[in-house]
C-alpha cells in the first residue's frame, strides 16, 4: 500500500467515522435538549460528540499531504476550517456535560441548551459548508476523485450556508425540514467521499508531458502535471 492510500484510507474511515457518531449523538442527546432527565442516555451522547470533533480533525490531517500538492493555501485551510468545527463540537460536549451534571430542570439548564444550539450551529452547519467548499475545490481542481463528488459538495455548501443564516435570523429552526433539506448535499458529499476514499482512494496525476504551447494554457494539477 503507498502512502497515499494509506492516508486516503485513514481519512476515508474517519469520514465514516463521522457518520457513525454523529447521527447516534444527535439521537441520544435530544431528549435531555427537551428537558427529559435521560441523563445515562445523555452521556453516551456526549461521549460520541467528542468522538466525532476527533474524527474531524483526523479527517483533515490525513487529507492535508495530498490536498498541499493541489493547493497549500486551501489545504491549510481545510485544516483550520476543520479544526475550528471541531472546537464548536468540543464546546457544544461541554454544554452538554455540565447539563447532565446540573440536570436539565436546574436554574441554569436553558442558558446551557442554548450553549449548546449556538455551538451546534457554527460547527455542523456553518463550518461543515466552509469545509465543503475548500475541500470540494481541492478534489475537483486536482481531479483526485470523481467530478460528481466534489460537485455535489460545491452545490450544497452555499445551499448549508444560507441555510445557516436563516436559523440566525429566525426564519426557520436548524433542525426544521428546511434545515434538514439543505444539509442532505453535505452529507452526501461527505459520505460519497468518505466511501471512495476507503474502497478506490485519490487518483493522483502523473508528471506533465503535454506538448508546450498546449498544457501552458490549461491549469496545473497536483505534481505539476497539465491536463
């Protein structure tokens, strides 16, 4: 296995990763949102949730040697925008810890709920469309793996970042249909990549042998070949 494979391996895995934590989380860690005292429930939930800004940030390391060939400054800032999601996902656990220690009938359980609303909206929503949007540009303009995926993730990061500003202006919850709706391209992205990069990996393009004159004119692609 070279070390490229490797690494899309690693990072493909940590794509499925996400998933794995992230929807469970959701899950076990609404009710207590809703003032239900599922405070085991709760813990699971919350142990996931670190889980998951771990798996982020594994994401974006083990992507960053290959993305830099494409482009260093969008690698770079794939691996700030992830990690800054992370960080959200990491306050967000942290709201929710001191919930299940409080209890959510406590003085200060809403106040720690909507900690926890604002974390989950500028790192799930609001930092997964940056993510999308460097790292879709990276796969596509280096052609690492199959156009249709990136494109889907360049199609749903402006849809999950308008999205995003209406739940800050109030026009509709994050967790409405509306909300739901314009996270479905994200998550595609994200699954569709975290799939090809575990089972095939990233194609990347031999050296240039175009003739000059003709790949002079077309944009370069990671280890300097033109196509």
């Amino acid at each position: 296995m070279t070390p490229d494979r490797r690494l899309a391996l690693w990072a493909g895995v940590l794509y499925l990763a996400t998933f794995a934590t992230s929807f469970p989380a959701l899950a076990l860690k609404t009710p207590i949102l809703a003032g239900e005292p599922q405070l085991a429930q709760a813990a699971v939930g919350t142990a996931l949730e670190i889980a998951l800004a771990f798996t982020c940030i594994g994401t974006a390391v083990a992507l960053h040697p290959i993305a830099r060939r494409v482009s260093e400054p969008l690698a770079i800032g794939f691996v700030a925008s992830r990690t800054v999601e992370a960080g959200m996902i990491l306050s967000g656990a942290i709201a929710l810890l001191a919930l299940i220690e409080l209890g959510p009938d406590s003085e200060g359980a809403s106040v720690l709920i909507e900690l926890h609303d604002a974390a989950f909206l500028l790192g799930p929503a609001f930092m997964a469309s940056i993510n999308a949007a460097l790292l879709g540009t990276v796969m596509l303009r280096g052609r690492l793996v199959p156009r249709v995926i990136p494109l889907i993730g360049l199609i749903g990061a402006p849809l999950l970042l308008a999205s995003s500003f209406g739940v800050v202006l109030g026009a509709w919850d994050q967790l409405s249909v509306v909300g739901a709706l314009t996270a479905l391209p994200i998550a595609a992205w994200e699954l569709s990549l975290g799939l090809w990069l575990t089972i095939r990996g990233v194609r990347m393009p031999a050296p240039a042998t175009a003739d000059p004159g003709v790949g002079d004119a077309l944009p370069a692609t990671a280890g300097g070949a033109r196509v």
